[in-house]
C-alpha cells in the first residue's frame, strides 16, 4: 500500500512496544516468583525456587487446582454443546427471532460481571441453593456460552449452507446432516471455543468470588492474599496457573493443526 | 427448507436460551424485586417500598457512580487513541504480525486479571521493578505511582485494551481499500480520508469496541481496589459492600439496577444500530 | 499541429521482490485522445494505471504531466481521477454526496456542488431525482454513471479507467462503450482506458497500447496493429491468424519450414523484404484468404482438407488441415460462405498484398 517507510516501520514498532507493554506486568510476576526474600523488594537480591516447591506441595493450593480445574472443564464442556446449537441458531438458521436472540445473547458479556456474580449469589440464595463450585459452573456458564457461541458463529457465517442442502438431497435426515456435515466443518471452531472456554473460566474472578461459596477457586485465593495476609505463594501460585494456561493452549493449538487437513470439506468463502 | 429452518433454530437457540433466561434474566428479575424491598430484609416476601432508591439519591451514592462513569469514559477516550494506530495496521498493513499481536493480546486475557494488576502493582510500587531498579541505578527515588485515580485509569485501559481493539480491527478491516483509494485520488487528504470514509465506514467496530469497553469498566471493581487502593470507591465496590458487609440486599440491588438500566440502555442502543451480520460474517449484504 | 503530449513516461519501471511488473515503459499520451492499454492478465497493465494515478509508487523513471514532474506527487494532489474496476463508490453516501465529494473536498459551497451534481447527472443520463438514491438501490449500469459522473466532477486533466466494464453483461457493456465513446467526445479530457478485451478497445480507442509482461509491445491505431502486428504476439492477440515461419530465400523468394506454400508470384517474394537466410513470420488474416475454384490462381496456394466449419451469425469460420498437418483458420462473410462440406478436398489461396510480415528482432 502507499504508506511511506517510517509510517510503515513506526507502526510496527507501535505494536511491538504494545506486545512489551502488555507483558510487563507478568514479567514482574515471574521475576517475584524466583525471589528468595519472604517479601518483595526489586532488585531481587537472591533467586531461588523454593516457592514454587512449597506451592506444589501446600494442599489449599491442591485443593484451589482442584477446584478451578473442575469449574472449567464442566464449563468448557457444556459451552461447546451449547455453543454449537447457539451458533447456528445465530448465524445459520433464518428465523423468527433470530435477530432479538442476537441481541440477547450479547447482553450477558456487556454486563459488569462482579453485578452479575452478587445477583446470581441473590438467586441462588432465593432458590435456596447452597453456593459451591457447582453453582459456579452455572455463573461461568452464563458469561462464557455467549463467547463460545459467537466464536463458532464467526465460523458458521462463512459456511455453505448448500452443503446441508445438498446433503439433505441426498436424503439424509436432521440428525445425519449434523453430525456428518455441520459438525465436522464447525469443529475447529468448536475447538478453538473450547479452549477460550477453559482459559476464561479457569482465570475468571469476578463470578467465582460471589458463586463458588465455601470452596474457592486460583484467582480468588490469590486476590485474597493480594488485599490482605500476603503470602510469598502468590508469584509462584500465579505463575503456575499461567503455565497452566500456556500449556493449555499448545494442546489446543496442536489439536487445532491435527484437525486441518483431515478437513475435506473446506469451506467456500463466497464472494 | 425454510420451515424446516425456523424449526431447527428455535431449538438451536433453546439450550443457551434456556441457560441465559435461568441464570440471567431470572437473577436480574430478583434483583429488581429485591431492589423495591425495605431495608436490610433478606426475603422477597415483603411491601414494596423504594426506600432503597431514596437511599440512592440521598446518601451521596451518585458518587461512585460518577466516579465509575467518569473513569469509565476517560478509559474508552483513551483506549481508542491508541488502539486505533495499532488496529489499522492490524487491519490493513501488517500481514503475519497481526496474527502475533492477536495470539499475544489473546494469551495476556487467559492470565487471571488478578495476576495481570498485580503484577502492576509490584511493578509500580515503592521498592518495584521500576522504582527499586531505578533507585538502585541512579539514586532516584520516587513514591511509587499507585493510589492514586490516574493509576486506576491506566488499570482500566490495561485491563480491557483488548475489548477495544478487536472490535476496532473488524471495523477497519471493513473499510474497503478502494474507497480509500478512491477518496485520496479524487484529492482527500490523509486527514480528510480518516474523517470522511475510515470513521463512518468502521463505525459498527468503533461503536462496539466502544461500549465494550465503557461497560466493562464501569462495572470493574480490582482495578481500583488493587492498583488504586480505594483512593476512590467505585460502584461496583459499593454494590458488594452492600451485599456482603452491609448485609442491605435491597440497597444493593437499588444500586445494581441502576448501573444495569444505564449500561442497559447504552448497550441496547448501540448494539441495535449495528448489524451484527455484517461485522460478523464480513459480508456485505 | 504537433501538440505537446499531456503525459509523458520516460523508462519507468517497477519491481516487485525479485521480478519487474513494469520494464521501461516509455510512452507519450496526447491531450485529448482515448488510449486504451490491452493486454493479458498480468501484463502490468494495472500497476501501469496505479502508478499514473499515484495510488503505488514507481521504482525508476520520471512521469512528466505537460511540463511538471508528477512521479512524486501523492494521488490526491495529481489532477488525476481514476475509474476502479470496482467503482469504489462510497456505500454511506448517496449518489449526490459521491458525486460532490472531489468538490466538497476543495471546500466549494453547497450550492455550487449542487448545481454541478445535476449538470453531471444531466450529463450522464441519469435523472435528477437520482441525487438522493442510495447506492445500494442502483443497478450496475447506474452504478457505472456515477463513478463516471464523480470521476468528471473536478474536472481533472486525464480519467484513467480501470476494466471498469469487465463486471456487466453484454448488453449492458455495449450500450456503456458507446456512452463512454461519446462522452469523450463531448467532454473533450484524456482518456487513459485498460481492459483485456481487444474489442472493446477497437470500439473506443484512438489509439491502442498492446502489452505485454510489464512492456508495451506495439502502440498505433487499431487498424495499424491489426494489418501491420510488430510481433507474434501482437497478431495473435489482435484475433485468429495465420502464422507462418518462413525464410528468405538467395532467390528472393520465400521458403516456408511449416505449410509447403506453393509460392506463385514469381518476383512478388522481394514485396516481402525478406533477405536470403533471414527468418520471419508471415502473418494472413483468415479473412484475406479464400477457397479456390479450378482455374483460379493467387499468389500463395495451400492444399488441404476441411475439418470443420462454424457459422457465427454474419460471418462462417472454417478450419482446414493442410497436407502436413498444420491447421490453417479461414472466415467469410456468410453470403460468401463455402458450398463444400466438411471432409473435402480444398485449395487456400491468398495474395502479396493481403499479407504482413513480421521481421523479430
């Protein structure tokens, strides 16, 4: 394009400098989570990794991991379900409501989460269910099944529908058709919902402060200890639950690349 | 076909349908019941009264709220200044580095929001990363730059930096490059091309990167707990304060529907001039 | 009256990484005419355009407009305009607004805009009322006529047109071509036109640029390039022929390596300026050649056998095998046509005069 050199150049700079700017804060962690001092003063005189060992081996974080892990992978779960069916009623299906239910289904991620998280404690309260993790899966749930529906949705916008059509030609029943044609050209974008499911949910505090009751999740015991009683865990523990969520998305992104060139119905990006 | 269609998407709809009119709307609805409350009850059987919206109005809670907007809209002013350079060359100029910087921002929203300020604050503290090398170095020695509204301000426009800029990016992807050619060639100038075709032609991205961000950072609470150490009480701090250690549910609720009508109405007239299809699918219909 | 050209391009040229879209390209365009460029895709044409317009930039060379440099000069400060193949018509503003946008631009008032907008509807045929219209709700061929009418509403020195036509059916693109021919005649600017449909460039054009990867192989008029072709290619793009390569003989006769061609023009081979040894290409036109009937004579005879035949409406294609193997394309006009059938025996005959030979470098 016409954009002149030092523009162009600057403009790359301009994100590289962002990308930095972004991390930093995390950088900082990481370099607290090797400092030996009990408490923190940079320049770190001493590294040590002892507080990771202790990390590991502290059962209030075992049972945290515990916790966190559970919520997320029953979310993550039931959003790609509901995500799958959401989407194309989204993107696929033209009927009645179609464009109120898009409305409607943004509404849950412009809403101030720590509202929506003391409101469901209110509901459950009402229904007189006792808040646990469990009851964080469903506050979770109302936030990210949203996201993963319009992650799919951006996915089953570019899809042929003369595929099902022609599928359905060919005599194949609702059924057949989805799980031979829709599903397996949505699937990456199931997958990569998936994943956003997992490492929202699994780093989410607002919802979980409210709705998980006696239990508790990583990011709450850690912005406890933040606020007041500070414990020297909370760089390692933070730093753990990232690696956790790096782990997570190589799996993904590998699953995601295994998945490719399986695809023979490549989608047709009309027009 | 097209029966059939209506037909398969009701029922597509029906299970997140059915998850967000139990564990959405439902919550909201005992909210507004419980709003109408008299004080301090815990129970929805009881006269409606609107004690709690006096409470409001009188007790000065139109602080926070001023505050949480306030902030809210510096944030977005802010957000959109220097989301929009890096934006557009995502859009129009880079062409593997975009997919960096996406996976990058992406990854930095998996880390728990918790993690990411505190990180600020060990960065920014007295004895942080900045200041305790910094004083090491040359001497120089400053408070540290928390506590302070600048500083929750500067959390808000880190925290949702993302919200901004992928909707800004969709946007300007959307602005067909001919049309800027077109516009320069029939003699706009870099400026006059921005004002005359790049604004109004990514308004749907502007719009919802806009209110995505306003929302969320009204309604953020950590920003200015963590970085700013309630040098200012936000709504949303003054809404769990109500529930939890104010034991008031219907002074909380008071306070949430408030904050749910204006954010509701703003997100309900914004989202409603955009058409989704198109600043989803692409297509231009 | 030799006139200054309007636009001059002197050896410009422009490199992509590691291959040259355009290779010295010099070129002299004369104020008023109707150029067009044809060539293949990928023959540069387009970079060519944007270059001139200023939407890309040139690797070496100087453009000169009348007597300023322009090469540097950024698209919104050159009295160009660009048509773009895709009309680039801005869909947030109605057809008004796109027409007066050059001239609300130079801060002109809204009168006067105004006043231009309906003299340039007027002019391209559209009624006033259209000013209001969405773009959306207009139809191609009206789409045409305001990217035409905004493109006039500066009234820049030259209108470059990009394949603006290649989009529409054939009706419509006829009717178009007309419109555009006549509009240049009327306005009287420089028209600068690319397209890869040698017929639509043979129905507008003055002149015609023939190019080819990234360098212009022949420009002249239409009738010019289609008797007298510089180069295979040339002839070849200019529409069905017959090529011959062929060689001079010490005689100053001609020897044929393909087709056997009895050569009976006995001193008619020196008409041809080949010199002994030297190899060319004869180049016939299928119209020029003709079935002979016993008796009849002419100065190049081929034998051969018909192998098909295609009536196209106003005139019939025929397609002949000659003896060692070659295919020879032969058309008449349809009340010309051939009373044999397919499968005869046949005898092409053609002269000097209806002949060119290319001589390649």
């Amino acid at each position: 394009m016409k954009m002149p050199r030092a523009a162009r150049a600057a403009l790359y700079l301009y994100g590289i400098l962002t990308i930095l700017f972004l991390y930093l804060p995390i950088i900082s962690v990481g370099f607290a989570s090797v400092s030996k001092a009990r408490y923190l003063t940079f320049p770190i005189k001493r590294y040590d990794t002892k507080w990771y060992g202790k990390a590991i081996e502290s059962s209030t974080v075992q049972d945290l991991l515990w916790t966190s892990l559970s919520v997320a992978l029953l979310v993550t779960v039931i959003s790609m379900v509901v995500g799958f069916f959401g989407a194309l009623a989204f993107a696929r299906y033209q009927w009645r409501f179609r464009r109120t239910f898009q409305k409607l289904i943004l509404l849950p991620i412009f809403f101030p989460q720590a509202v929506l998280g003391l409101a469901l404690l209110m509901w459950f309260n009402a229904l007189g269910v006792i808040p646990s993790w469990k009851t964080a899966v469903v506050a979770h749930l109302v936030w990210i099944s949203p996201i993963t529906t319009l992650i799919i949705a951006i996915r089953a916008y570019s899809f042929d529908p003369a595929l099902e059509e022609a599928a359905r030609d060919m005599g194949a029943s609702t059924w057949t058709v989805m799980k031979e044609v829709t599903g397996p050209l949505l699937l990456p974008g199931v997958v990569s919902a998936g994943l956003f499911a997992f490492l929202l949910s699994w780093g989410n505090f607002p919802l979980s402060l409210f709705t998980t009751g006696a239990d508790s999740t990583l990011p709450e015991w850690l912005y406890a200890k933040m606020v007041s009683g500070y414990s020297p865990l909370v760089p390692s523990v933070g730093i753990l639950s990232i690696a956790t969520s790096i782990v997570l998305l190589l799996c993904g992104v590998i699953t995601m690349w295994l998945l490719r060139p399986r695809n023979k119905f490549s989608s047709a990006h009309t027009g | 076909m097209e029966r059939q269609d209506r037909r398969i998407g009701f029922l597509s709809a029906a299970p997140i349908g059915l998850i967000l009119l139990v564990s959405f709307l439902a919550p909201l609805l005992v909210i507004g019941i419980f709003s109408v409350m008299p004080q301090k009850v815990f129970s929805l059987l009881n006269i409606p009264d609107f004690s709690s919206y006096k409470l409001v109005f009188t007790k000065g809670y139109s602080k926070s709220l001023l505050w949480s907007f306030g902030m809210a809209m510096t944030s977005t002013g802010i957000l959109f200044v220097i989301c929009w350079p890096l934006a557009f060359g995502m859009a129009k100029v880079f062409k593997s580095f975009s997919l960096v910087i996406t996976i990058a921002v992406v990854v930095t929203l998996f880390v728990s929001e918790n993690i990411r300020l505190f990180g600020w604050v060990l960065t920014l503290m007295k004895g942080g990363l900045i200041e305790g090398h910094l004083r090491t170095w040359t001497g120089f020695t400053f408070e540290g730059a928390l506590y302070n509204v600048p500083v929750i301000v500067f959390g808000l426009v880190y925290a949702y930096f993302p919200f901004m800029l992928f909707p800004l990016v969709q946007g300007i992807a959307m602005v067909p490059d001919d049309a800027r050619q077109a516009a320069s060639d029939l003699g706009a100038s870099r400026w006059q091309v921005f004002r005359e075709i790049d604004l109004p032609l990514s308004a749907p991205g502007i719009v919802i990167g806009g209110l995505l961000s306003f929302v969320l950072a009204a309604g953020a609470m950590a920003e200015s707990k963590l970085l700013g150490g309630q040098t200012v009480i936000v709504i949303a701090d003054e809404i769990e304060t109500a529930f939890t250690y104010g034991q008031n549910w219907p002074l909380g609720s008071a306070l949430s529907i408030i904050l749910i009508l204006i954010i509701g109405s703003l997100s309900v007239f914004g989202v409603s001039r955009v058409n989704l299809d198109l600043i989803m699918g692409g297509k231009r219909s | 009256m030799s006139a200054e050209p309007i636009l001059r391009l002197e050896n410009v040229s422009k490199r992509f990484a590691d291959f040259f879209a355009l290779s010295e390209i010099n070129l002299e365009i004369q104020e008023g005419e109707f150029l067009t460029i044809v060539g293949p895709s990928g023959s540069g044409k387009t970079t060519l355009i944007r270059i001139l317009v200023g939407i890309e930039e040139l690797t070496e060379g100087k453009i000169w407009l009348r007597n300023t440099r322009i090469e540097q000069l950024p698209a919104n400060l050159r009295p160009t305009c660009m048509v773009f193949q895709s009309l680039a018509l801005f869909p947030h503003r109605s057809v008004g607004e796109n027409i007066e946008f050059p001239l609300k631009l130079r801060k002109q008032d809204p009168k006067r805009r105004r006043a231009r907008a309906n003299e340039l509807l007027d002019l391209l045929h559209l009624p006033q009322s259209f000013y209001e219209k969405r773009i959306q709700e207009c139809s191609g061929g009206e789409r045409q006529r305001v990217a035409l009418a905004r493109a006039l509403a500066f009234d820049p020195e030259i209108i470059f047109f990009d394949e603006p036509l290649s989009a529409l059916d054939f009706r419509l693109r006829k009717d178009l071509e007309k419109e555009l021919k006549d509009l240049h005649q009327r306005t009287g600017k420089t028209f600068v036109y690319i397209t890869h449909s040698l017929e639509e460039a043979m129905i507008m054009s003055d002149r015609i640029a023939i190019m080819r990867r990234g360098r212009f192989e022949q420009i002249a008029v239409a009738d010019e390039i289609y008797a007298r072709p510089v180069s295979r290619f040339v002839a070849e793009f200019m529409g069905e022929v017959n090529l011959f390569d062929v060689e001079g003989t010490a005689t100053g006769g001609l020897k044929g390596d393909g087709v056997e061609i009895y050569i009976n023009a006995g001193d008619s081979g020196h008409l041809l300026n080949l010199s002994a040894g030297m190899r060319g290409v004869l180049v016939v036109r299928p119209e020029t050649v003709r079935f002979m009937y016993p008796g009849e004579t002419a100065d190049f005879i081929v034998k051969g056998v018909l192998r098909a035949e295609y009536a196209l409406g106003s005139r019939t294609q025929y397609k002949v095998e000659a003896q060692n193997g070659d295919e020879l394309a032969v058309e008449k006009l349809r009340e010309d046509r051939f009373l044999g059938q397919v499968g005869d025996q046949v005898m092409l005959g053609w002269n000097v005069e209806h002949t060119h030979m290319i001589t390649e470098g």
